[in-house]
C-alpha cells in the first residue's frame, strides 16, 4: 500500500533537493497532500460555542478546497483550545462533511484505555466508513513526573533532556546562530527552561484530574496491539478468552503513532509498520531524527510496504509577506503562555499581541517555535513547505493555522491550497 487511503487531490509539490534559500522554479513536481490539524482554538472575545461553530465550518471549506484529512487534538484544562475530546468533534466533524478524512492527531495514551478507545473510534468508523484516523501519541507527563522527584531531591537538570543529536549535525549553521539550516529548513536549537520547578506542580495537578495513568507507555507497542486485535475481532484477555465487542469488531479505522522525538513513539511506529506523524510545529528541533529513527525501525505490515510520514507545520498565509506576518503577530504571545505552564489563552489579537511588553527570556523561550513556523504570502509558504519535503522526505504535510479573525484562517487555507496546486 503506497499511502494510508490518501485520495488523489490536486495539492501537490516537492523537492529532493532544496538549497538554503529554495528556488520554487526549481523544483521538479512530486505529489505531495495537504491535511489539517485543527484545535477549535479560543480567540480573545469569542465563546466555546463560536469556537466549535468554526471547527465545523473550516472542516467543511477546507474539504471543499481538497483536502485530505482533518485531524482534532486532545488538550485538556486550556483556556484556548476547545478540542478537549477529540471522538466527540470526530463525530460532529465527519458528519458536516461527506469525504474528507476526520482523525484524532492525537489520542493521548495516558488518559484512556485500549477498550475505550478502540470502542469510541470503532463506532465512529462504523457511522463513518472509511473516513476515520485513530492518530495516537503520549502525553509526556511521566517524564514531567520524574523531573519533578528529582527537583524535589535536589537532582534534576534545568529542563527536558535535548533529542540525542547526530554525530555530525547535518545542514550548516543558521546565520543567527539559532539552530542549523537542513536542505532550506531551520532546525532550531531546543529551548531550555520549558519546565522549571515552578511550573511543573501545576501541570501535575491537572494531570491527576484528567485521569492521567502512571503506567502509560510501559508496553506501547502492546497497548496499540490491543486496539487492533480489537478492531480485528481476535482480541483475548489474560485468561485467554476472546473478548467480543460490538463496538471495534471490523472497524476500518486506520491507526497512525504520532511522534515528537526518536524515542519510543517513533520507534513502535516503525516495528508495527504503521504511518508516522512526525511533529516539527511544537517539537521542530527533533524531526530529523524523529523520521530517522522511525524509518529506520520500520518493518513492512498488512498495513504498510515501506514507511509513511506525515509532517506538521504551523502555518499562516496572507496575501503577502507583510499581510501573513500581521495575521501572525499572536503567535509567540500565545507559545508563551503554553511554555509558561498556564496552557494556551484564548489567541490574541494583532492588537493585543502589539501590546505586549516582552522579556529577552520570554523571546528566548519562545523563540524556536516563532522561528520554525511558516507565515508570509502563498510563494513565501509554499517555498518553506517545499524545504520541510525535502529536510524529512514527507510523504504528507499536515497544516495547523491559528489566526484570530476567522475569515482569515479560511483564507489561508484557500490561499495555500492554489498555490500548493499551481507551483506543482
């Protein structure tokens, strides 16, 4: 199977080969599909209700505008985003649509059960067939919960440990010194101080309150199989018996493992042979090695000949590079209140970003991502998209676009989807 029930759609471009400064004239035509990543994100001033009202009206226009797939995050106790349960919006998202894909980019593994899943996205594929993604990642706070022992006994380091690096760093050194330059994409330098002492106490607490479960990720490898022997009706418990539910058996939904470093995410992805969804628009330091680490561990399936992977971006099209960075001006404010440890506020306004005074540690703090993610006129994104093909060897680009004003995050899409089709 060469993609994971990718449809032809007419978004298409990539490169083998793309120089710092990538020249889209140069660029031979391989096709390459756009997908969406949506949060049903909060702005400043609007409601829960309006937020999801947009989720449903962007999921219609961007199926109208081709295309592939369009996936709903998990991120719970956030001022900003209104994507708390992803199978919920799945529903209501697949409905108000008729072809394009609808997914969970991602179900986070330390908040449910294999059963509970498997159950909630089998009747989603049964009301839905053919339409359904189970995208599943980890949470991470296992390691946040470590960090915070150790900072109790007086051991930790200042932050998360950084992605093991190659031994010779590919690409050459970013003119600002913020990273490095792979095949024309900037590979930032990871942050530090993203998890300090102060805030880790908080992000605990909420942990506890969603349920989170100590033992997340002690066997993934088992925790996805169980989903799909559920989902294959071949299911068994400890004792051997076969267990039987109504809910998964023959259920077509299609899983992907959604990654953010080369460790056991990426890993799994590749020994089961399953798709990959590497993660540069919150973790851009560590794709290379995700995708790495993945391909290098793939093993052909029933699902999969040889590997697939799908690369997100954080994105923002205007009509030209002075429009898109306006659009854009509330991003790094809206990163620091995630990095701060609050979770994301509702996403400010170009006005209210101007407003804020910042810190030379604040920039720093942010820096990576606002550095990494995509904003200019449809030429300037698509040259910068066309880099991320070439830097990861992407068989998919997933696009994630918060702007305040709704009107203008439907423009962008619109805007990318021409221009990823006529630079073809």
């Amino acid at each position: 199977m060469p993609t994971p029930d990718a449809p032809a759609v007419p978004d298409v471009s990539a490169t083998p080969d793309v120089s710092a400064t990538p020249d889209v004239s140069a660029v031979p035509d391989v096709s390459v599909p756009l997908s969406v990543l949506d949060l049903a994100p909060l702005v400043s001033g609007s409601t829960p209700a309006e937020a999801l009202r947009n989720c449903l009206d962007l999921a219609r226009e961007v199926e109208r505008l081709g295309y592939t797939r369009f996936w709903l995050a998990e991120h719970h106790l956030t001022p900003g985003v209104t994507s708390a349960v992803p199978s919920v919006l799945i529903g209501a998202v697949a409905t108000a649509t008729a072809r394009i894909r609808v997914g969970s980019g991602a179900v986070l593994t330390g908040h449910h059960t294999p059963v509970g899943v498997a159950e909630q996205f089998g009747l989603l594929a049964h009301l839905h067939p053919g339409r359904i993604d189970l995208g599943i990642g980890r949470s991470n706070l296992n390691r946040l919960a470590e960090l915070a022992s150790r900072w109790a006994a007086g051991s930790a380091p200042a932050g998360p440990a950084p992605s093991t690096p190659a031994a010779e760093p590919p690409g050459v050194p970013a003119p600002d010194g913020k990273g490095r330059i792979v095949d024309g994409l900037l590979i930032p330098t990871q942050p530090k101080g993203m998890f300090t002492p102060e805030r880790l106490p908080r992000i605990l607490e909420q942990a506890k309150l969603v349920g989170h479960r100590e033992d997340e990720g002690e066997d993934y490898p088992a925790w996805i199989g169980a989903i799909q022997a559920l989902f294959r009706g071949d299911a068994r418990g400890s004792d051997g018996q076969l267990l039987r539910s109504p809910a998964t058996e023959g259920a077509d939904a299609r899983i992907w493992v959604l990654a953010s470093s080369p460790g056991d995410s990426a890993r799994t992805a590749g020994e089961l042979g399953l798709p990959l969804g590497a993660n540069y628009h919150v973790a851009p330091w560590g794709v290379l090695d995700t995708v790495a680490a993945y391909r290098a561990a793939f093993r052909p399936s029933a699902e999969l000949d040889r590997p697939y992977v799908l690369v997100s971006a954080d994105v923002v099209v205007g009509d030209d590079d002075a429009h898109g960075a306006e659009l854009a001006r509330g991003y790094g404010a809206w990163v620091l209140s995630i990095r701060a440890g609050e979770g994301a506020m509702p996403y400010p306004s170009p006005a209210e970003a101007a407003a804020k005074v910042w810190t030379d540690a604040e920039r720093a703090l942010v820096a990576d991502r606002v550095d990494s993610q995509f904003v200019g006129g449809p030429e300037t994104v698509v040259r910068c998209l066309r880099a991320l093909v070439a830097a990861t060897g992407a068989d998919e680009l997933l696009i994630t676009t918060i702007t305040h004003d709704h009107a203008d995050r439907v423009r962008s899409y619109e805007l990318l989807a021409k221009a990823w089709a006529q630079a073809a």
